[in-house]
C-alpha cells in the first residue's frame, strides 16, 4: 500500500498547486513588501514624462519624505487609485513622484492632462529597468522614501482613503519628525 | 470572407479533433479496427483545417483587413511584410492559434512517421494529442477569437508592439513554442503508455527522438530569446529570471531530465515510472507556463483577474489535463515493474542523481515564480522572489549538477566500483582544481569568488569528456572509429558529447561576462571619447534617418583599439509613429572574445545624449553553448538506432505483433 500510495504524490501536488491557482483567480495579490525596503532608492535617471527634455533621478528624491508611486495607463487599478492620489496630492504637503511603467508615452501624458497630475514629476520608465530595480511587481505599487532617500514602505496595489489615513499618513509623520 | 474561413475551419478542426480523440481511443478498448485505423487519417484532416485557419489568419494581416480586431490592434499597413506574418502570434489569441497549428503539425507528423509503430499505440497517442487539442481550440473559440470581427472598420492598424519587430523575436515564438507542443508528443505517449500498462523498451525508443527533437527546439528558442533580449532591450543582460523565461526554463530542465531517463529506460529497462512522470511534467509546466504568462498572471500579477472567463477555462483546462494525467498515473504506475535493478555506484545512479537535481531546479524555479500567490493565499504574508533569489538557488545546485555530467558518461552501466571511476576522472580533477585555482589567483579574479569556481566547472567538463573520448576511442580503434561512429554507427555518444560541451560553453561565458563585463553609463557630447577595457569610442554626434513606419535617431561611433579603427557602431533610437513609442536599437560589434555594445539612451540639451557603452567579453559563448546543445541534440537524433523511416529488425517486428495482439482488454496487459 505504501508502494502505491508514493505515486498520489505528483497529483496531491498539483492538486495544491491548482488551489492556489484557483485562489488567486478572485485575489488582490497586494502589499508584497519590497526586499529593498531599509535599502537606498537605487540610483536612476529618467526622462521626464511630464516636461519632455527634463530629467529626473535620484537626487531629486532627497531632502524630504516623498512618495513614489508606479503606475501606467494600461493599468486599471491606476485609474481607480488616481483621484486618490490627485486628492492627496492637493490636500497634503507630501511630494509624490510618479514612475511611469512600460507605456506609451503620449497616452500618458494625455491621460495626466485628462485625469490631473497629482505628481511633482514622474519618471518615464519605458523599458521597465528602474521598476526591475525597484522591485515592481505589478502597478500601482508605492514607495514610502525618507529624507536620506531610504525606502521605508511599500504599498502594493491601489491607495485608498483609508490606507492614507491609516497607514501612510502616521509613517510619513514619523519620518518627517526623523533627522 | 477570408477571416470567416478561417474560424470555420477552426470549428471543422474541433470537430476532428473531437473525432480524433474518441474514436481511435474507444477502437483500441473495443477492438474496433476501423475506429483504430481512423487516428492517422483524422489526424491530417485535423492539422489540415489548422493549417487553413493559420493561413487564413496570416492572409489577413498580409492584405490589411482592418476589419479583423487582431489584426487591427497588432498590424499597420506600413509594417514589413516579414512582420506582419511575425504580428499573427504577436498577441494572445495568434499565439493560441500558432500553439494549436504546431499540436496539429506534431500530430501529422506522428501519423507519417509511425510505420513501424503498433497500430493501438499510435492511436492511443494520437487521440490524446486530440484531446489537448480540444481544450485549445475550445479556449480559442469561446474567449479569444482570432477572426473577430469589429464595425466601424478603422483606417489603419495600431501596429505590433516595436519590442516585437524584430527578426530574432519573430522566429522566437515558433521556436519556443515547438518546444513545448513537442513535448506533448512524449506526454501522449506516456499517457498511452499508462493506459495499456505496457512500458518497455520499446516505448522509450519511440518517445526518445520525439523528445529530443522538441529538446532542439526549446533549447535553440530559449536561446533566440536570450539573444534577443540582449540586444533589443538595450541594457546588455542576457537572463533575467522574468517569469516569461522562467516559464521556458521550467519545460527545458523537465525535458532534459525526460530526455537523459528515456535513455535510462530504453537501455536498461530502470526508471520507469519516473520517465513517465517526467514526461508527465515536461508538459505540463509547458501548459503551466503558456498559460501563466498567456493569462498575464506572471508578466503582472494583478492582470490576473482582469478576464475571469479566460483565467477560468484555462483553470479547468490545466486541471483536466494536468490532473487527469497524474490521476492516470496515480492508478497506473503502481503496476509497473521497476525493473532494470542497479547498484549505488553505476551509471543509472549519476543519472538519477542529474535527473533529481534538474528536477529540484525546476521545482525550485516554479517555486520561486508561484510564491507571491501561494503566500498570499495562505496568509502567511506577502513575499518577492527577485532574481538574486533565483541566481543564488541556480548557483547552489548547478556545480553538482556539472558535478555528476562529468563522472556520470564515464561510470558503467549497472556497476562500477569508486576506484575504477576515480582512476578515471583523477587527472580532470586535478587539472580542473588547478585552473580553478588560477582563475582565483587576485590578478585574475579580483576578488571575484565566483570565477575560480565557473573556471573549475568549465574545465572539469572538458577534461573529463576528452577523457571519456579518448578512453572510447582506444576501445574503437582510434579516429577510425570515431569516423566510423560519425558515419552513422553510433552518432548519440557524439551528440551528448556535443551537448555537454554546450554546457560547458554555456558556464565559461556565464562567468567571465558577469564577472568581467564592464557597463558604463555616461553622458557623452559629440566629438569626445570614452574609453573602455582599452577600448576607445569616439562619438560623433546623431543624425535623424526615416525607416518604413518609424523614424530614428542613429548614433555614430567610431571604435579605436589603440591607433587602429576595429568597428563602426550605429546604435538607434527608433520612434514608431502607431504606437508612438520609443525603442532602443543597440550597435554591437560582436566577436568571440568580446562584444562592443553601445546604446542611446535620451537626448540631454545641447547636443549631449546619454549613453550606454559596454564591454561584454565571451558573452557570445553564452548563446554558442545553447547552439552547441541544440546541435548535439541533432546529431543524436540522426543516429541509426531512430532512423525513423527504417527497415523493422526481427525483434522490432515480434515488439509489433506482440502489441497488435495485447489491443484488447488492458487487465491482460498490466498482468
């Protein structure tokens, strides 16, 4: 019995694995927490998306908290999460930079001009290397970046009201009271 | 007219493969001759109407019918010629049609060339293959039509995806995918295996070049992809663990394992089950894979959800098929004899050893691209697999893997004794050792740990398989024998020889580019030079120069290696006018030795671009080692033994009527 019963392995295996799949299929996967959380944004220097022929990079980022959040027109989250940010954008003195991810660069633009641009500035990632280097799972994800341009946070998936109030806004404080 | 030609011959085409699934399958239980005899002749009908929508397909985006929606968001009248056929599995629902022409092709091909195979056993196989079928065009038919249609007809196309318009990425796919419908073949195989309980020699003999022939093509496609990332993404790294390539790596390690026990069951009887489980995975982390990334799951995890229907079918299709398989093999493999017995040290052992390992890694990798979901599921909290993660688990288990590749040709078959195998292997050891050792000399490595241990490896390869060539051929007369064997006696041994000195190819450029690899990232003005790994590049400036739908930006470099000019480079920043965006095409000046890589990066004010200069040294040995593989694999595959159109021996001929005679009840054959 024993014998035979080594051969239900391969099927009790996929049989898990086909749960998980199934799971995922109504999932949210949010909030995976970036390795690179406690590490320095590493280093980039992108065009600008929202003022051609200017560049924005890391430097930009130091000084102050920001946030930085990815997102890309053919995201559907993004769009829901964009009247939240343009929101937070207007009523919060917190800088965000955005980090266009693998799009087309016209439709974005046109799309912050549709929607509002909540950004400071955002960064045109076309190739997707400085989200391969950020870690990216997937958009919108955002960054929490202290002064010394460390990232503190990262939220997977849309922002909402709540999750400002909630968890951004006592981080913020708290690394704004930080040297 | 075209476009509904097309999706009727995709419904004629289930039709068949419903027929092709059924009734030869039903015939071999029943004992109903002509219901067996139905497989080949469906077969080619079925692969037939695949082939006419596949055409139907491509003629539409050759005369620009707008009017299909594929063709409309993935084609441009102003796309060359070359790239408009590229653009049908440019996309999900062509490249579901292309998976499902190349299952017909597969199947075709096994009805022509299975003269010598026992009737029920072709039938079985195709009626499987029929099966899958079923599910794909079922999948396509209901969530993602090629030939649909959309009303207001537009104007003009929006163009494939540039990253696509390129002639490595368009051989990619057929490639790639070749691989991982073939493995279906062994897959069905194995399956028909289970089903009539018989798995002998004889069965690993037909599965054998079936698999290395798909073995060919994921090897030379992964490789074409590894290329091409290389030199179109513009940021010179060749693998990056992204989900899309670990969904090909997955296949390739479960069909090399397939391919290395195949050859275990077919000499010496052992590994049964095993085989066919490995069978059984190969194809289903294909299936895993396509699906994966086809639903968008892996490229964006959030994509997930974004068309329920889709991720549904796809969901039950998997099940069916991956679950149904293992269900089989659950029942089934218990009754099959072991067989073959063998000692702890002896050849089946090393290559149990590789095949565990091969399958760790794949375990591993398929681990590592499932985790994000398995953990979120569970609660356990969220976790990233980078590609660090990757790297270092591929670094762990490789070396041992290298390891056993060396000892593993040289140890006997059945038994062997540990003296006899290290008097063997003890000058490459030493040797290997001491090049490991003066790679890791500071001069060298700089400090670079790595190196002395890619050195080691690479060279412990080579000794011990000269080694093994040269105790061959004192065995064989010396190059006589070799001749001899090349001629057609025995060309396997040489393919695997071939093969594994791909594997070597493979670790040597690895090493030295990750380790030596210099990239520089500068702003340069036109007129001035950088110079790199003794490299001068002189910059003179960028001109603007159209192309058929897309305009560009060339950059001119002139190249000096001291006083003397070795190459020109015209790297090109393109602006496709559809889709309006911007692509990087990078200038290389390629040789053996070192590649010369130079990549625009964006205009800065006054004249100034941002560049990125690289010296990539034996990069090119990476892709020569996938090159080597593939060929090894073909060398193996014209060997006499799978001659596939051949005289049957005596012995094959018994194997014949003996299966002719087991068709009927399969209590019989299992007992």
């Amino acid at each position: 019995m024993g014998r035979s019963l080594k051969f239900l392995i391969p099927l009790l295996l996929f049989g898990g694995i086909a749960l998980f799949l199934y799971k995922g299929l109504s999932m949210d996967p949010r909030a995976i927490p970036s390795p690179l959380i406690g590490k320095p944004v590493p280093e980039f220097s992108l065009p600008r998306l929202d003022a051609p022929g200017e560049k924005v990079t890391r430097k930009d980022l130091l000084g102050k908290v920001s946030l930085l959040n990815v997102w890309a027109t053919w995201c559907v989250s993004c769009r829901a999460e964009h009247g939240v940010l343009v929101d937070f954008a207007r009523t919060h003195k917190i800088p965000v930079y955005g980090l266009d991810w693998k799009d087309d660069e016209a439709g974005a633009q046109a799309w912050l001009e549709r929607l509002g641009n909540p950004y400071v500035a955002v960064a045109f990632d076309k190739i997707g290397r400085t989200a391969i280097d950020l870690g990216v799972y997937g958009a919108p994800e955002t960054f929490v970046i202290d002064k010394k341009g460390t990232i503190r946070h990262k939220i997977a998936g849309p922002l909402s009201p709540q999750l400002i109030e909630d968890e951004l806004l006592p981080l913020i404080n708290k690394l704004n009271q930080e040297g | 007219m075209i476009p509904e030609i097309g999706h009727l011959a995709l419904i004629l085409a289930l039709s068949l493969a419903i027929t092709q699934a059924i009734f030869p399958l039903v015939g071999t239980f029943t004992n109903t001759r002509s219901w067996v005899a139905m497989a080949r002749p469906v077969a080619w009908g079925h692969f037939l109407f695949l082939a006419i929508a596949f055409g139907c397909l491509i003629q539409s985006f050759l005369t620009d019918d707008f009017s299909v929606l594929y063709v409309a968001t993935n084609s441009n009248s102003h796309l060359p010629n070359l790239y408009k056929v590229a653009a049908v599995w440019g996309a999900h629902e062509g490249s579901l049609l292309l998976w499902a022409f190349l299952l017909g092709g597969w199947a075709a091909a096994i009805a022509l060339f299975s003269r010598g195979l026992p009737a029920h056993v072709v039938a079985r196989v195709l009626s499987v293959m029929g099966m899958i079928s079923i599910g794909f065009l079922l999948f396509m038919l209901i969530t993602s039509n090629p030939f649909e249609r959309i009303f207001p007809v537009p104007a003009e196309g929006r163009d494939l995806n540039p990253l696509l318009q390129d002639p490595g990425l368009a051989m990619h796919p057929p490639m790639l995918y070749m691989g991982y419908v073939g493995f279906s073949v062994a897959f069905s195989f194995s399956i028909a295996a289970l089903m009539g309980g018989k798995l002998d020699a004889a069965w690993a003999r037909w599965s054998r070049p079936w698999t290395i022939i798909a073995w060919i093509f994921l090897s030379l496609g992964i490789t074409l992809g590894s290329w091409w990332a290389y030199y179109e993404l513009g940021w010179g790294g060749w693998w990056f663990w992204d989900p899309v390539e670990n969904a090909s790596f997955m296949p390739w390690l479960a069909g090399t394992a397939l391919m290395h026990s195949l050859a275990v069951t077919e000499k010496r009887g052992a590994f049964k089950s095993w085989t066919v489980l490995l069978a059984l995975f190969a194809f289903s982390l294909s299936l895993l894979g396509t699906f994966l990334v086809r639903s968008g799951v892996l490229t964006s995890v959030h994509a997930f959800a974004t068309d329920p229907a889709r991720g549904v079918f796809i969901l039950i299709f998997l099940c069916l098929v991956i679950g149904g398989s293992l269900m089989l093999y659950a029942w089934r493999a218990p009754s099959i004899s072991s067989g073959g017995r063998f000692d702890f040290v002896s050849r089946e052992s090393f290559l149990l050893i590789n095949n565990l390992l091969l399958s760790v890694l794949a375990a591993l990798i398929l681990f590592g691209t499932l985790a994000p979901l398995i953990y979120d599921a569970m609660g356990w909290g969220k976790i990233s697999v980078g590609f660090p993660w990757f790297n270092t688990m591929f670094e762990m288990i490789a070396p041992f893997l290298v390891l056993a590749m060396g000892i593993g040709p040289m140890a006997r078959w059945k038994h062997d004794d540990f003296a006899h195998l290290f008097r063997q292997v003890r000058v490459a050891l030493v040797i290997s050792l001491i090049a490991g050792g003066v790679a890791l000399l500071p001069m060298f490595s700089h400090g670079k740990m790595l190196v002395g241990l890619g050195v080691t490896l690479t060279v412990w390869l080579i000794a011990t398989h000269l080694k093994n060539l040269q105790e061959r051929l004192k065995h064989k007369h010396g190059l006589k024998g070799l001749l001899r064997d090349l001629a057609g006696g025995s060309r396997s041994y040489y393919g695997m020889w071939l093969a594994h000195l791909g594997v070597a190819s493979f670790i040597i450029g690895a090493t030295v580019v990750s380790n030596y690899g210099i990239e520089k990232d500068i702003r340069m003005t036109p007129g001035s030079d950088v110079t790199i790994a003794g490299y001068r590049f002189v910059f003179d400036g960028v001109s603007k120069t159209p192309g058929p739908n897309y305009t560009a930006y060339r950059g001119h470099f002139r190249v000096f290696d001291g006083a003397n000019q070795v190459a020109v480079l015209e790297p090109e920043k393109r602006h496709y006018q559809m889709q309006g965006r911007p692509m990087t095409e990078a200038a290389i000046d390629p040789s053996l030795l070192r590649d010369l890589y130079v990549s625009l990066g964006e205009p800065i004010d006054g004249g100034d671009w941002s560049l990125r200069v690289y010296y990539k040294p034996f990069v090119r040995w990476i892709w020569l080692g996938g090159i080597l593989m593939a060929l090894g694999g073909l060398l193996s595959i014209s060997d006499r033994r799978y001659r596939i159109v051949r005289k049957l021996s005596k012995s094959e001929a018994a194997t014949r009527k003996a299966g002719t005679n087991a068709t009927g009840n399969p209590a019989t054959e299992t007992a």
